[in-house]
C-alpha cells in the first residue's frame, strides 16, 4: 500500500498539503494519508483526507520510521529526519520503503513524502 506522510504546522491548510501532495506525484493509487499523532486532529490535514475519501493514520513518535532527508526545523521530539518521511515509513508497515522523498510546498508550510508498504 502507497502511503503519503505530511509534515506540518498548527495552522497549515488543506492547499497548502494539497500542494506537497502534488510536488510528491500526487493521490493516485495511495491508500492512506499519515502524520505524526500530535497532529492528527489539526483541520487542514482533516480536510484533506476527507477531500481525498481517503483514512488518515496516526502514528506515534515513537513509531515513525526512520527517514533519510535531515530536518533542522522541526521540534527535537520528533527527531532529526523528516516527520513527513517517518510518517509514511511508519503507516506503511513494516519493511516499507520510501519511494518520494521529502519535498516542501511552494508556501513552506507542509511537506509530504510517500512510503510503499505491504498490501
């Protein structure tokens, strides 16, 4: 299964994660939406799983993957690499790997990656 992870902040809007989702190749064939727990309630991210018709998973900090691209901006909770990749990684399953790493949306504001897990 295809998974897309998000990174993002409190006030990030469905464009603006529509946007990363885009840069990431976009919603086809995905099976779910992820992000970190913490963010799971926050209404852009809501939004667009609902948009999309598609499950949001939430993943626990401790059971984001482990990404590749190293993020200095991020909260220290979350680690070093990318939420968005660890997000994917971790939703996907075990033995999932990622195929679209990190990329930011034009506003800075969300960035998405995508994992491919186990069906």
């Amino acid at each position: 299964m295809r998974v897309a992870g998000f990174g993002l902040r409190a006030d990030t809007g469905e464009g603006s994660l529509r946007a990363a989702l885009a840069l990431a190749g976009g919603a086809e064939d995905l099976g779910a939406l992820a992000v970190v727990a913490d963010k799971a309630h926050l209404p852009g991210i809501v939004a667009l799983a609902r948009t999309l018709d598609l499950p949001l998973r939430s993943v626990e900090i401790g059971a984001l993957g482990s990404g590749i691209t190293l993020s200095q901006r991020q909260p220290v909770r979350y680690g070093a690499t990318s939420v968005a990749e660890g997000a994917a990684l971790g939703a996907a399953g075990p033995g999932a790997t990622l195929t679209v790493r990190r990329v930011v949306s034009p506003d800075g504001r969300a960035t998405a990656a995508i994992a491919e897990g186990a069906p």
